[in-house]
C-alpha cells in the first residue's frame, strides 16, 4: 500500500547508485511517499551491494554535521520543512517556517493521530535510514560533505510518533518494521532508495528482510528525488 504524505512537492528525478564519494546530484524535495513504480523497490532492494556491518566505533552525531542544516538554502532548517511537508493544519510562528501546531493525521509508524506542539516531544523527524545504521554500511568513510547531505535530505527524513520511533533506535529492517503493518511496504521501499541513492550497502539478513516485505507488494514504487548527495561546502562536520 502506498500513502502518499500531505503537501509534498516533487521534483522527480531519475535515482543513481552512488558509490564510495562519488557526488551525482539527485534534484528536488520528495519525501519516502513518492516515486516510480512498476516493482521498481522490489528489483532495487535485489540490486543493493551485501556486506557485513562495519564496527560502530567512531560514530558520533556530529558526524553528520550541525543537526536540521538548511541545506536546500530556504532560510528554514530542515526539521521545519519536513514538518511543513508531512503536518496537516500547520500553524506558523513569525513568518512560514517555524512550525507550532500541526497534525499527523496518521502517523504512518503506528497509524494514529498524533498532534504537534512546538516545544513538546510527541514528533519526532525519523532519520528513515538511521545515521547510526549508515555509519556502520559506508558512510563512515566518506567526506562530510555527503554525510551532512544524508542527515538532511527529504527523501531520508519523515514526521512520526516520538514514542514509536524512540522503540526503532538505529535498527534495520532486520531489526525493526513500523507497527502499522500497512506502511511497511512504503517504509522499506523508502530505506532502499535512500540506500541506493548513497551508496550505502546491507546485511545478508536486511537484504532479506526488505524483499520479504517487497513480495507482498510486488508494484511498490521506488521513491525518488531529495537533495544532492553533497551539502554545499559552507557546512562543516568534525
């Protein structure tokens, strides 16, 4: 099933595996609900490079740079316009990027009605591939740059429950599937995107794990678009 997230608009552009540094440049702001199809997740997921995890060890946020970098040079970080994309009924504060009020309507983790108030703790903006998880598949050995690009592209980021998101922690779809049993084709289909997009490369049980999902949805679109896989030099990360 795909559920398509309120108020996303789409530059869709053709995704490209991305190995090692290698910067291609994949235009727009798509979130995880948009995309090609024609069991296009299902082939990609077959496609993704099978690797053992990498060591934990180094792995610190401010790897990939300050948290909600504006990016995309919109004047509004990151997490604002992922709120501004997935929110229903958002209200502003001082202009139209500082997000105050809104409503999840339905979280697609747990499928509940969740509402935002700035300043409380029940929305959080999951990493859909988890930086941690990243670190630990190749992106511990590349430049800032693309891990800072990682943190904050569209494609890799979506409003969900802070309580059911909090219980993923930085699992993989080995490990962790959302609750609500009807995103879970559009959840994994969104972590091999964002996997292919990068270059970033998956367990034997994960690989598993993804096409176990993506047989039972055997047209489940591939999501495109997102930000370049290179921040621009401005941004900085230790």
């Amino acid at each position: 099933m795909t559920r398509l997230r309120g108020g996303v608009v789409t530059a869709v552009a053709t995704l490209v595996a991305v190995t090692g540094c290698t910067a291609e440049q994949d235009k727009g702001s798509a979130g995880p609900g948009e995309g090609k199809g024609g069991g296009a997740a299902l082939a990609a997921a077959e496609s993704l490079t099978v690797k053992g995890r990498a060591p934990k060890s180094g792995y610190s946020r401010d790897r990939f740079g300050t948290a909600w970098a504006d990016t995309d040079s919109n004047s509004c970080d990151t997490r604002d316009d992922i709120l501004k994309r997935d929110l229903k009924e958002v209200k502003f504060t001082g202009g139209t990027c500082k997000v105050t009020y809104g409503l999840l309507d339905p979280d697609p983790y747990s499928g509940k009605r969740i509402t935002y108030r700035r300043g409380r703790s029940q929305v959080d903006i999951d990493h859909v591939v988890a930086l941690s998880d990243a670190w630990q598949k190749g992106a511990k050995y590349w430049d800032p740059g693309k891990r800072i690009a990682l943190a904050n592209d569209p494609l890799n980021l979506l409003a969900v429950d802070a309580r059911t998101n909090r219980g993923k922690g930085d699992g993989d779809a080995a490990t962790w599937l959302p609750p609500d049993k009807a995103y879970r084709c559009e959840y994994v289909a969104a972590q091999v995107a964002v996997k292919k997009k990068y270059g970033l490369w998956v367990t034997a049980a994960e690989q598993s794990a993804m096409k176990k999902v993506l047989t039972g949805c055997p047209d489940q679109k591939l999501p495109t678009g997102g930000n370049p896989t290179r921040a621009p030099e401005r941004f900085r990360a230790r």
